[in-house]
C-alpha cells in the first residue's frame, strides 16, 4: 500500500473541513481525488504531506508513518501544488535543478535528472527563461518538472491544470501517464471530471469533507440508475407527446425545453432505438439526435443533488 | 548540500533587483546626499577672519595707536579680520550689500556698524571693547600710581600674553558631522532586516508556497533555513562593506584608526538587521506590507532617535533618557563606530558590542521558538 | 467623467502612503511651532557660547573672571568625566572646556606667567570668541599686577570690573531687517516642499502607471470617448490632485502661524510655492510617464525628493552647503524654490525693485515646470508609438 489514511479528521475551528476520512492507494494507480471547490481535497493532500496539523486519524505512505521529519519517507515523493511555487530570481533551469538538489545531493546525477525532467516538461527552449517571462502554461509545465525530477515512487498532484490551455493540459494529463507507465504512483486532484476520467484508474469523490463514492469509473457509474442520455434537437413536440414519451418502459425522466428534447433512461439495451421509434410513429421531424453515457458529473449530480462544477 | 543551498539562495538575492536597490544602492546614494549637504558644514564652524571695514575720516588717522592695534590683529596667518580702509560711504556701501560684517568707525569714541547680530559681529565688538577697557585701565594704573608711567606700563600694554593652553581632550578630533554617517551605516545594516523578512517567508509553508515544496523536501526546514540566513548575512555583510569602501575612501569620512575593529562592528551589524527583519517577520502574523511597516517604523525611529535626521537628538536622549539609548539598536551601532572613533578608552565600546550581540541573540532565539515547528494549523 | 472619476480613484487607493510623508511633515511642523517664536530683537544683542568651567580652587581673582565670562558665555553644567566632556563638545552642546589648574591664581599674582586649559572644538569660531575675552581679562589683570605693586585681589577685581564694564557702541543699520518674525513660516514652507513633492511624485506616478499600461491604455482609446477627452479629463484630475495637495498644506500653515498669516511676506510665500507645485508636478508627470514598474516607484519617489531637498537647502540651510553643491542644485527647482523663500522672509519693502529677483526667480521656477511638461509630452508620444 503506498498510502494508508484513516480516519483522518481535520478541523479549521467550528468548520469541519476533513471529516472522517480514510482511503487507500495502490501501487500503480493513478488516484483521483474529484470533488468541488472547498470539498477538501488540498486540505488532505497537505495532511497527508504532513504540513497541516490535524485533529484525529492516522497517515501512513510507503507502509510507515508520516511525519515532517519523515526523510525517508519524503525522498521518494513529488509534490505539484496547486499554486506555482518557484522562485521569481531563479532561472527555469536553476528552479528545477534548486529543488531536485533538496533530493539529490550528487551534482552529476542530478545534471541528468534536471536535463530529462526539462525534456519531459518540454521546456528546453526555456531554459534560461525567468519564470516571470513564461505564459501560464508553460509556468504550469516548470511547476511540474520542479515536483517530478528526482523520480519519485509518488507523485501527488495538486490541481495541476487549473487556468491551462488545451495544449498544455493535453500536454501536462500524457506526462502523467507516461509518469505511471514508468512505474510511479500518481494521486491527482482535481475539479474537472473529464480529466479524472481520462487518466485516473480509480477515483474517490469528496463533498464536505467527506467520501461519497470510491471505485474506478465504471463502478462510479453504475451506481447511479442513470444509462444513457438522449437528446433530440426538434421544433415540434407537443405535451402530449412528452406525457406519452415519459409511460415509455425504462425511461426516467423526459423535458422539453428550447427545441430540445432531453429523455433520460435507466440502465439496458436499446433505449435509442426506442426513442426512434416513439418519434417516428408520432410523426415528430427532428434534426440532431445524440446519445450519451453518464459521466462522472452525473455521478456527483446524483449523489448530492448539485452540480460538481458551480 | 549546503553549498547547493547556500549558491541558489545567494542567486535568488542577488536578483532580486528590488532589494538590492533598498540594501545597497540606497545607501550609498544617500551618503552622497549626506556628503553633499554636510561638507561644508565643518568648513563653517570653523573659524576665517572676519571681513570688516573702518571707515577712514581725520580722527582714526590721528588716533594712531587704534590704527596699529587693528592693522596688527589684521596681518599674518592668525589674523581675526580682514581689513578695509575705506571712506564712510563706501564702508556702509560694503555692509548693506554683505561684503563685510560690520565697520568700524572713530569719532570722539569708537563704534560700529552692524545690520545683525552674529558671532562675527560679537567678536568684532569683543576686539572693539578690549581696546576701550585696557585704555580704562591704563587711566586708572596711571591715577593710582603715576610712576609706571615711567616703568614701562606702555611696553606692558603691548605685550599681551596667549592665557589659554589647549588641552585635546581626545586622540580625535570632534568632527561633529561623523555622526551623521555613522548613523548611516547602522540603518543600512537594519535595512538587513528586508533580507531576514525574505528568509523567514521562503522557509514558512504558510507564508508562501515555495516554502510548501522546501517543507515538503527531505531537508530539515531548519537546516535550510540557517543556509539561507548564511547567504543573507554574507551578501548583507559585502552591501555593507561597499558603503564602508565608499564612505572611507570615496566620500573621506574617518572611522579611527581601529580598522579590524570597525569591520567587526559592521559584521556585528549586519547580523543583527538580519536577525531582526527574521523575527519581524516570524512574530508578526500579518500581511506582508505590515511586516515592511513595522520593520520600517523601527528602524527610522531608531535612526531618528541616533541623531541621523538632527544629531543633537542623539546627544538629548543619552542626557535624558539614557536607557532608550542602550535600548535603541540604531543607536548601539552608531555609537559603537562613534566609540571607535572617539574614546580612547574602549568601555563603551565594549557595552554597545554587548547590547548588540544581546539583540541579536535574542532575535535569533526568538526566530527559532516561532518558526520551529513543521506542521502548520492553516496554510 | 468616467476616466476623471477613475484617477479619483487611483488616487484614493494610494492614500495611505501619501498620508506618511503628510503625517511626518506635520509632527514636524507641530514641534516646530512648539519651539516657539522668538521675541524680535531690534537692537544689537550680545551672542553667548554655551562653555563648561572647571576650577581646581577659589579666589576673588577666578571669581571675578567667572562672572565676567558670564557675559559672553553660558555655563553649561556637564559630569567632570572624560566620556561626558568628549560627548558634549561633540554634540556642541558645549564648544569650550575651561579648567583652572590649582595655584594659578598664587601665581598669576607674583607676576608668573601661567595659563589656563582649554578643551576646545579646534579652530571654531566661537572658539576664538572666547579666546578673547579670556585673554581680555587676564591681560587687563597683568597690567595691573605688574605695574601697581602689592595690589590685593580684591582691589584688583574691582578695577577690573569698572575696566570691562567699557563697551563699545553698536549701530545697527537702518531698513535691513524683515518687520515680522518669519522663522517659522521659512522652515515651514522650505519642508513643505520635500512632503509635497514626495506626495505628489506618489500620487501623480501612480495615475501614470495605470494609464500608460499598453492594455489599459487601448481599452480607453477604443472606447467612445475622443481621445481629447480622454487627455482633458486626465489631464485635468492631475491638476485637481495637485491643486488639492497643495491647498492642504499651505492651509496647515494657517493653523500654525495664524498671527502671521496676513502680512505680505507670507502671501509671497504662498505664492511662491504655488509656483513650485506647478514645476513638481511637471516633474511628476515625467516620472510617471518614464516608470515601468509598479515596484519601483517608491525607490524612484525617495531618490528624486530627498536630493534636492539635500542640496538645495531643506533640511540643511543653503549658507551652510559649499558653493559647489548649490551650482549643481541650481539645475533643480527645489533650490530656486527655497532661495526666494529665503529672500521672502528677509524683505521689509515690497517696491519693485526689492520684489524683481523675487518675481525672476518664480519665472525659473516657472520654467522648470514648462522644461518638463514638454520632455515628458515626448517621452508619452515615443512610449505610445512603441507599444
């Protein structure tokens, strides 16, 4: 197990920001931690890194107890913050090679290990750059670089994505991966469900402070009645239509509004087809028509009866 | 590991080209400034021979022992005046447009003609009274034994004796505007304090987030810490050695002849503005910008109370308050380099050194006890 | 007035540290006029040194030469320590020590010849101020002992007394001095510059800085307003600002110095820094227009306020800097600006031929803040056209 919370309860006066919390990660994985703004995900990852004082539970990570002095402990774990944290007089190359020295006293291993996290970055026409001359996206890619070039067994990744643009973040979510493939352990934290979904091979959802769900996608999914979503672009649909869509078998829920159709059904085969067939036999014209799978933000939506992103 | 850290804090200050400014370049230019408005201002208390006129009409020519008496005390290198014999037009010309400071004129008795009241004008009328009150005494020796007439009492008028014997009351001389430089150096060795207040922020995970990533490294924080403070100190250390370069030998100003001792001083400086600008910062748990105001408050009340906007201030608070002086850390400074200068005897000295390293110690102390701890209740 | 309100706005973010330099001037200015005035003198006043005395014994004959010293110095007590006399004499707090060794007046009396210590500031003016009348009185006290044999101290101390009390009359020259006491109101409009300017060079840089920031700037120009409004309004809310700053301070003084608020020298004290604001805020308006930083604008206000006012006689006085340091002054208007205060306070008539260096050096003043006006208007339109 490379990390072990338990019961992890974390108070900030009468707010409870961590309540309750235990989870486990798995060498290998790619954990996500999903939730919303405020749902306490940074809260634990800075418990678990032991800056923050917490009231109750335990921390364990590489099967032994997590402490600030744990070195041992801390030699094999990279941390991307959420908010940049490099230093505005260092060049990019003296930022990464500054904090991986922290890591890695012997000078000529650590050249290499700088020059491959710079190549892994991409950031090798920068190198001489000040971060102050870097676009937000490649700021975000010295960031990680800074967290990632001793080769950690354990990266955590704190929101690494927020306010990046598409090619950066595509960019940013492959290196992740690439990180896995090699071997390490990634948490990852984040409020856009699209990228857990892609990356992450099990994921935890927060609210609160507290676990809602745990499982890898699919099991999120099919905890959730939900099956499939369909919509239908139409201008002529009528309320007697929808009352008549809705006695459908296995059909949820069904609005109308704006020209467009929404009919939610339950889990099994066939539910477009059904759909079709509803319309065609009413005679209702229509343009577009698309199906799709639950996401994770239905997941969520069901669960706690909000939306994950506000 | 220590070099590795010590290198790339030492970068990290070097460029911060706003602290750099504050630290070193701001100094150095207000020395100039300093050097600029003080220059002259021994050259003023010191004494040049005061520029006077005697109006020339019959009576000063008949009175030809007046006439010697003043050309006498007007000749040589040691002269009191610089003397115009000039008609009594051209004399009051020569006062109202500031030539001179005041002229002479002999009717029935002698007088003169000033348009302010100045030391100058007080020395010319002192000169003018003592011809008048030896001429008294002359009269009343002469009713009161009319024999020393003959005994040569006139040869005894002219021979006038030096009463006064200098006496140095130090191997230094009393060049008041030093203090005005010292003062200088010990607020730029406070203004380390914006180093110390850097150090603490880049080490404390509440403070800012590239502490986080140090705190979350491998590496005791305050092992990191205490390198960093070694590169803050030795880069004050050298900012503080160019201004004393500057001072010494671009602007002239004279700190005695202890040399090793001076350095020492500054060293001693540079910790304890170090030092302070750590505690600031680990004690006050504010923004930023109040940090900076507090720092800056101490410091300027302190370079105030050390005499380096106005010095007698300095000389007012050891005569009235002596304790704030010994409490005042801009004052310890400038009176180290001032003892230094100064006494002969190096007691003072010696307490001012004491009191610094006190501070210090208790800065340092008081930084540990704060920010020792690892875990934080909030970031 | 949207971009008239903006610099408003601008302005009131940046308060409180314009309030510093304003709070700072003011304490200064309170102790100031605490100090009290002066009583006027008119007639010619006796100047006395502060000296400290020391006599290893009594006689009349020491007596008698205190309490004529008495008359051109003030004794000032100081602790007989080494420590405490070297620090009074460098604080000036006293400028001479006087020690009379034991015996000397035995020997002075048979004829020996003898003298006094003296610890002094070397070759000081008030130095040899003393110097004189020291040797005045013993020189006197010789003649005497040398050529009336057997004569006692105390006999020898009256005649002296009668001798010394010989002074020399002293005329002072008619329409030289001011008709009021204008100490308080010199100092006080002579470092109102340095508050003023350091405000001003806040205030102004920071409108500055927001308008000629490249985005902000185009934002503006796309908007419906003509870019002569734009400037008018702009233009404007820096001459208001202005305006205000120093009506502020010049209204402070009539608190303080209420009593000499109505007679001339004032109002040409008045108008004289009005004068000077106009060239400061020309000044202003270039520093702004050169600043790219945010940051760096404190270190620029400290810089530019606090040289001149070294060099130029605010807060040391322009007779004590070297002619050297005033020459190079001369090329700010902080000097032409306390010069005129100066000739100010010292006018007793107000005809034309006194007030036509007054009115010229307001013109130099005038002129520096046309100079910058006009550099700083090109240095805008390059900035623009590079963005």
């Amino acid at each position: 197990m490379i990390i072990k919370v338990n019961n992890l309860v974390k108070r900030y006066g009468d707010l409870v920001a961590l309540d309750h919390l235990s989870l486990e990660v798995k060498e290998g994985e790619v954990f996500g931690l999903l939730g919303p703004n405020g749902s306490g995900k940074t809260t634990a990852i800075n418990c678990i890194l032991s800056l923050l004082k917490y009231d109750k539970g335990e921390i364990e990570i590489f099967g032994r107890p997590m402490a600030p002095d744990a070195y041992d402990i801390k030699r094999d774990i990279g941390i991307i913050m959420q908010n940049v944290a490099v230093f505005d007089e260092l060049t990019v190359y003296e930022n990464i090679d500054y904090f991986c020295g922290l890591y890695v006293p012997d000078k000529g291993e650590r050249k290499k290990l700088v020059e491959s996290a710079i190549d892994f970055v991409g950031l090798n026409d920068f190198r001489k750059f000040y971060p102050k001359k870097l676009s937000g996206g490649l700021l975000r890619r010295l960031n990680i670089a800074c967290g990632i070039a001793h080769r950690p067994k354990l990266i955590i990744l704190d929101e690494p994505t927020v306010a990046v643009d598409p090619q950066s973040r595509n960019k940013i979510l492959e290196g992740i991966e690439r990180l896995n493939r090699e071997g390490a352990t990634v948490v990852y934290t984040s409020h856009y469900m699209e990228e857990v979904e892609q990356i992450c091979t099990r994921i935890m959802i927060l609210d609160k402070g507290r676990m809602i769900a745990d499982g890898t996608k699919e099991e999120l999914k099919a905890m959730i009645t939900l099956g499939e979503k369909i919509t239908v672009e139409t201008f002529s649909f009528s309320k007697e239509n929808l009352a008549d869509l809705k006695k459908l078998p296995n059909i949820v829920s069904a609005e109308y509004r704006d020209h467009l159709l929404v009919v939610k059904s339950g889990k099994g085969q066939n539910n477009l087809e059904t759909v079709l067939d509803f319309l065609k036999k009413n005679g209702v014209t229509f343009g577009k028509i698309y199906s799709e799978l639950p996401t994770l933000n239905d997941v969520f939506l069901e669960i706690t009866g909000k939306q994950l992103r506000d | 590991m220590f070099l590795h850290i010590f290198k790339a804090r030492l970068k990290c200050l070097i460029r911060d080209r706003q602290m750099m400014f504050w630290t070193l370049l701001f100094p150095l230019i207000l020395a100039t400034f300093f050097n600029m408005a003080l220059g002259n201002l021994n050259n003023t208390e010191a004494f040049h021979p005061i520029d006077i006129a005697v109006a020339d009409n019959a009576q000063y020519r008949e009175n030809q022992q007046f006439r010697s008496v003043l050309k006498e005390v007007s000749e040589g290198d040691d002269r009191i005046f610089n003397l115009t014999e000039t008609d009594p037009q051209n004399a009051e010309k020569l006062l109202a447009d500031g030539k001179i400071k005041a002229y002479v004129t002999v009717n029935s008795k002698v007088g003169m003609t000033v348009r302010e009241s100045g030391l100058s004008q007080n020395i010319v009328r002192a000169f003018l009274n003592s011809y008048s009150q030896t001429s008294s005494a002359v009269t009343s020796i002469v009713r009161e034994n009319p024999a020393s007439l003959r005994n040569g009492l006139i040869k005894e008028v002219s021979d006038r004796k030096e009463y006064t014997k200098e006496v140095s009351g130090s191997s230094a001389e009393p060049n008041n505007v030093l203090n005005y430089f010292y003062s200088l150096i010990a607020m730029s060795c406070l203004y380390g304090g914006f180093w110390g207040l850097k150090e603490v922020a880049d080490v404390q995970a509440d403070l800012s987030t590239r502490a986080a990533r140090v705190n979350v490294a491998p590496v005791h924080k305050l092992k990191v810490f205490l390198y960093n403070m070694c590169a803050a100190i030795l880069l004050h250390f050298s900012e503080m050695l160019v201004l004393l370069a500057y001072l010494y030998f671009g602007l002239k100003i004279d700190f005695g002849l202890k040399t090793a001792l001076v350095l020492l001083t500054t060293f001693a400086g540079s910790i304890l503005g170090v030092s302070l600008g750590a505690f600031v910062s680990a004690l006050v748990k504010k923004g930023e910008g109040v940090k900076v105001a507090v720092l800056l408050a101490v410091t300027m009340t302190g370079s105030f109370l050390a005499g380096m906007m106005v010095q007698e201030i300095k000389y007012a608070v050891a005569q009235n308050a002596p304790i704030l002086s010994y409490l005042n850390p801009v004052n310890l400074l400038t009176d180290a380099f001032y003892s230094l200068y100064y006494y002969d005897v190096m007691t003072r000295y010696g307490w001012n050194m004491a009191m610094i390293g006190a501070y210090a110690l208790l800065f340092c102390t008081g930084t540990y006890f704060i920010i020792r701890r690892q875990k934080y209740a909030s970031l | 007035m949207p971009v008239f309100r903006l610099c408003m706005k601008i302005i009131r973010k940046n308060l409180s540290s314009m309030m510093i330099y304003i709070a700072v001037f003011l304490i200064l200015a309170t102790l100031l006029s605490l100090n009290g005035t002066k009583t006027q003198e008119t007639g010619f006043s006796q100047v006395k040194t502060n000296i400290a005395f020391f006599s290893e014994e009594n006689s009349p004959l020491i007596d008698g030469f205190r309490s004529e010293l008495s008359k051109t110095a003030n004794f000032v007590e100081v602790p007989d320590e080494t420590e405490k006399l070297q620090d009074a004499l460098y604080f000036r707090s006293v400028t001479y020590i006087i020690r009379i060794p034991k015996g000397f007046t035995q020997s002075f009396m048979s004829g020996k010849n003898v003298q006094i210590e003296k610890t002094v500031v070397p070759n000081s003016t008030s130095n040899a101020y003393v110097d004189l009348t020291v040797n005045q009185y013993f020189n006197t006290a010789a003649l005497y002992v040398k050529t009336v044999p057997g004569i006692t101290q105390e006999n020898l101390v009256q005649h002296l007394k009668t001798d010394l009390e010989n002074s020399t009359s002293v005329a002072m020259a008619a329409d030289t001095k001011a008709n009021a006491n204008q100490d308080f109101s010199v100092y006080y409009f002579n470092y109102l510059s340095y508050a003023l300017s350091s405000v001003l060079v806040l205030g102004i840089s920071a409108i500055m800085l927001v308008f000629n920031d490249k985005n902000l700037s185009r934002r503006n120009f796309c908007s419906p307003l003509s870019a002569g409004k734009i400037n008018a309004q702009f233009i404007l809310a820096n001459l208001v600002f202005t305006f205000v700053c120093w009506a502020v301070m010049v209204g402070f003084c009539f608190l303080f110095d209420y009593r000499n608020m109505m007679i001339g020298n004032t109002a040409y004290l008045i108008l004289n820094s009005f004068v000077f604001t106009l060239s400061m805020s020309s000044i202003s308006f270039l520093i702004g227009n050169l600043m790219k930083e945010r940051s760096a604008i404190s270190a620029v206000c400290n810089v530019v306020t606090l040289g001149p006012c070294f060099i130029s006689g605010v807060f040391v006085p322009q007779e004590l800097l070297s002619p050297t340091v005033l020459k190079i002054a001369s090329f700010t208007p902080t000097y032409w600006y306390v010069k005129t205060n100066n000739q100010i306070a010292s006018l007793s008539s107000f005809s034309l031929s006194a007030l036509s260096p007054i009115y010229c050096n307001m013109i130099i003043e005038a002129g520096f803040a046309v100079a910058f006006f006009a550099v700083s208007m090109v240095v805008g339109k390059k900035k623009r056209m590079s963005n």
